[in-house]
C-alpha cells in the first residue's frame, strides 16, 4: 500500500493536469496574494464533494485562481513533507472521490493552520 505522501503526490499531479487541460492554458499567473485561508478551506471541503472527476472540472472552470493557489499551498505541503520524510497524514481508509487525498490534507492543512497559528490564519493570503 502507498503511503499518504505517494497518494498526495500522484493526485496533486493528476489535479494539476486536469485544471491546465480544462483551462485550456497554464495555470492563471501568480498575482498579488488575496486568497485568505477560509477560503481556500472552503475551496477544499468544496472538493471532496466533487464526486465524480467531471464535477472537479467545474470547480476548477469556476475558479482558476483559487484553484492555482491551492494547487500551490498543497504543492508546498507535498514538499516540505518530502524533504523531512515525514508522512503528511496517515489515511488508513480508502477516499472514493477522485481527489480525496488532496482534498483531505488541503482541510487538514489550512484547519491546523487556524488551531494553532490564529495571527496567521488572519493575516494570511494567497
């Protein structure tokens, strides 16, 4: 069985591939940082109710910038936990949505994120 960080992985990428082939270009420029952390949790929870992969395509046409800055946040989860080689979360249960994995550290991340750094969640932008 993989682990949570090969299971992170492999859908950040499929996710990736999904918002670029449905926007139809690369993924909309990074520009001044004005996503606060609520909503890219709502963003995530909004996610994991995308059942099928065709449902994950309309958040993404909805909107690309939130979806940029998500890929982005879970892209540097993904990492750091790579280079501690560290599990980011263990999951024990199968997540039938096309993204749960991705979804579920998302929420994970940025509710640790206001449980333990309030200041930050406040001031916080992507």
């Amino acid at each position: 069985m993989s682990s949570t960080n090969d299971k992170l992985a492999a859908e950040l990428s499929e996710f990736r591939v999904l918002a670029e082939s449905t926007l139809g270009y690369s993924m909309p420029p990074r520009g001044e940082p004005k996503i606060s952390p609520q909503s890219l949790l709502d963003y995530a929870e909004d996610l994991s109710l995308c059942v099928t992969e065709s449902e994950a395509q309309s958040q993404i046409e909805r909107n690309p910038e939130m979806t940029r800055a998500f890929l982005e946040y879970l892209g540097d989860w993904a990492r750091l936990a790579g280079a501690q080689n560290e599990e980011i979360l263990p999951i024990s249960q199968t997540i039938a949505v096309p993204f749960g994995v991705l979804s579920c550290v998302g929420c994970f991340a940025l509710e640790y994120m206001r449980d333990t750094r309030p200041q930050e969640w406040k001031d916080a932008r992507f």
